[in-house]
C-alpha cells in the first residue's frame, strides 16, 4: 500500500479552512502594516543556503541534483531566497521595502509534535532601515501576529546580540570562540561555557542582570542604550507588558543575525514551544551587498497547535443552502435557484445523488447546512421556494425573489 510520505499531512476541508482563516488573519495584518506579498520558487541552487551557513547544513536539506547537473534543494526557509530576489530584481525599489510572505519550506530532520519534513512558514522582511524604530516596528508586527490570531499564553523575548559580544570582548573571548559561545547557550549548555571558557560565574550572573546595571559594567554601554531605546518605542504599539521579557540569552540559533533579535514561545506546547523568532540579520554580503534587514518567521504548524490547545481556533463557517429537488419536473427551476444565489456569492448546493426528501435533508444537517429549500411541483408553478431552517426545524414557503433578495441584503 502506497502511504504519505514520512513528515508529510494530508489536510481535510475543515482543516484548510481554519488554516485559510488564520493565514487570511495574518494576511491583511501584514498589509496594514505597509507590507506586501512576496513568492520564491520552491527549490534554490543549493549553494544559497550552504554560502552563509556552511556545509553541514546539506544534511538538514532535501537537496538532490537535477537532469541539468545543479545542485537543487528545496528551500528550508524563505529568508535567503527573499534576499536573492531582491538582489535580483528589487534593489532599485525606494526604502524601506516591507515584504512578507507564506508557503511550504522543507528540511529533513525527524518529525515531532508540530515538526513536519514539509511545514508551512509565515514570515516578513524589512530591507533598508538600520535604526531602532525599525526593530521596533519588526518586532511590533510579530507580537500582533500572535495576538491577533488570538493566541493568549506566549513569551516575547527579546534581546541585543551585541550586549553579550561587548561583554565577552571585554573578557578576552575572540570572535571564533565566541560564535561556539552563542550556540551553546542556544542549546542552554551555560555550565558547559562557563567552565570551557573559564568565565566561572560571570556569565550566569552578567544573563541575570538588569539592563541598568549592564550599562553600568559594560566599557561601551552602547548596545545596552540600543536595546532600551527599541523598548521605549515599543511602547507607543500598546505591547502588553505581561507577554514581554528582556533576556539577553536569547541569542537564535543561524549564523547570521548580528543585533537585535527575539522569539516567542508558546508555553503550551511543552519542550518544543518556540513558534517564532526573528530579528537583525546579515545576508547581503552573500551577494556582495551592503542592506539593512530585518524580519522573522512564524512557524505555521505550531501555532496552530497552540491555537488548538488554548481552544481557540476560529470557528468554521455553516454552509448556506442546499437545494432539494422534488421530481423531474422541478430540476430546471431548481438550477434558475442555484445560478442566481451563487451570483449572489451565498455558499449553495444542489443534491446530486437523487436522494428522497428524508436523506437529503439528512446530508444537510451533517454538513451544517443553515437552509434546505426544498422544490417541488408547487414551487415551480408558484415562483416559490419552501425553506427550512436546519437550526429551528421551522419551515416557510415564500416567494423565490423575496427570498434571493433577502439572502442578498442578509448575507451580502
């Protein structure tokens, strides 16, 4: 027997339409953000993703090469293909470019608990501005993505990657080293850093303080002052104070972010709770140019899982009609009734199996319908329709224009 690929899902109706919602929520948020859709292809040359993150990344890939002999994958995320096509065809376009996007990504890594081989990623990117009202805003519209898909119980956290590289230049840790630092905290292997790097417990206790008080020790105070001046405009967004925690520790796990990053954590979900991270990154120098950016993805699957274990996805929407015709006689008037209310943009259907009255209005109940109408010989010399409402069980006979236009007033 042929089975769906491990990693993979197959969504039903019902699950695509409370994805739909979601996707839409998020969607026209992004739009009143200033921001606008961007697609890449599916599959890069594989040196896209290899360039900045090096070569061990080829086994998190679905990569293979192709009848021409490239090397393909398909992507892992969208954030190097977004700053490809830019370099490609958008440099030109005035500043700042606010983008965003939403599609499948693919790695190949063992499935879990809303981790898929294929999974569905939400994301922006914000090219141009370096400046704290930038980051604000960046982390502004990721907090507003999970709040207004109504998701309660999360974690912002938020930090400046540059606090904790001023404080380990200023113990003496070079740039290699301190690359190997920010992965192991990543990991929250702190014990392993302090006593591989003799930083005792300077490190615990530097995490643990208060910004004031970081500036306070810190030679050059600069990206302390950074941080606190991105967190006074993010203020004016109207963040509630109760999701939102500074942690110098939050330190991403790619490469190539370089200043002010964050996450947001579902606590709900247990070990596996991080549903969005973003922040500063580099990527620009991939092509050999010089760009701010800026951004963050949210992993779809997973918040739909916190969404879920909250109670709180979207409720799905009832169908509308479903029209039953009574004997032959009734099939031309019973299709006038189905084109006009479809013009109407009212969700209709029609029995197609030629069912008796009693099982068709059972498929209507099981599939939520609000109204059958039901079409006999009576309605059609009459002009007419009989509906009944699948809620109340009441059941009324008017005529067939009243009620395209009452529908019309009511549902449009």
């Amino acid at each position: 027997m042929i089975e769906r690929p491990r990693g993979t899902r197959d969504l039903d109706p019902d699950e695509m339409e409370t994805r739909r919602k979601i996707e839409q929520n998020l969607r026209d948020l992004s739009t009143s953000f200033g921001y606008r859709e961007i697609l890449t292809p599916t599959f890069e040359h594989t040196e896209l993703f290899t360039k900045k993150s090096g070569p061990d990344i080829v086994n998190e890939l679905y990569h293979f090469e192709d009848k021409g002999g490239r090397d393909i994958a398909l992507r892992p995320e969208f954030t190097a293909s977004v700053i490809r096509a830019y370099n490609e065809g958008m440099r030109e376009l005035p500043k700042p470019l606010k983008l965003f996007y939403f599609g499948p990504s693919f790695r190949y890594e063992r499935p879990q608990s809303g981790r898929y081989r294929e999974f569905w990623q939400f994301g922006t990117e914000l090219i141009g501005p370096d400046t704290a009202r930038a980051d604000a805003e960046n982390i502004a519209l990721a907090y507003n993505c999970v709040k207004n898909i109504r998701l309660d119980e999360f974690e912002l956290r938020v930090s400046n990657l540059k606090i904790l590289d001023q404080f380990l230049q200023e113990n003496d840790i070079d740039i290699e080293k301190r690359q190997d630092i920010y992965h192991k905290i990543d990991k929250e292997e702190l014990e392993e850093v302090s006593e591989e790097y003799s930083l005792g417990s300077k490190l615990l206790d530097f995490l643990n303080m208060e910004l004031d008080e970081m500036s306070n020790i810190l030679k050059d105070p600069e990206p302390v002052e950074y941080l606190k001046e991105v967190l006074d405009l993010l203020e004016y967004y109207g963040l509630d104070e109760k999701h939102l925690k500074v942690d110098i520790g939050t330190v991403r796990g790619l490469d190539y972010y370089k200043g002010v990053v964050f996450e947001i954590d579902a606590d709900n979900l247990g070990a596996e709770k991080q549903i969005l991270g973003g922040g500063d990154y580099n990527l620009g120098d991939i092509f050999g140019i010089d760009i701010s950016s800026k951004g963050f993805a949210m992993g779809f699957d997973r918040s739909i899982l916190a969404l879920e274990n909250e109670g709180k996805l979207p409720e799905l929407d009832e169908m509308d009609c479903y029209i039953i015709p009574i004997g032959e006689e009734s099939f031309e008037y019973s299709y006038e009734i189905l084109r006009e209310l479809r013009s109407k943009n009212v969700i209709t259907d029609i029995d197609l199996m030629g069912r008796g009255v009693g099982k068709a209005l059972g498929y209507a109940d099981k599939n939520d319908f609000k109204y059958a109408l039901l079409v006999g010989g009576n309605e059609v010399e009459d002009k007419s329709v009989t509906i009944k409402d699948m809620h109340s069980g009441d059941q009324k006979t008017i005529g067939k224009d009243e009620f395209v236009r009452e529908v019309d007033e009511k549902w449009n």
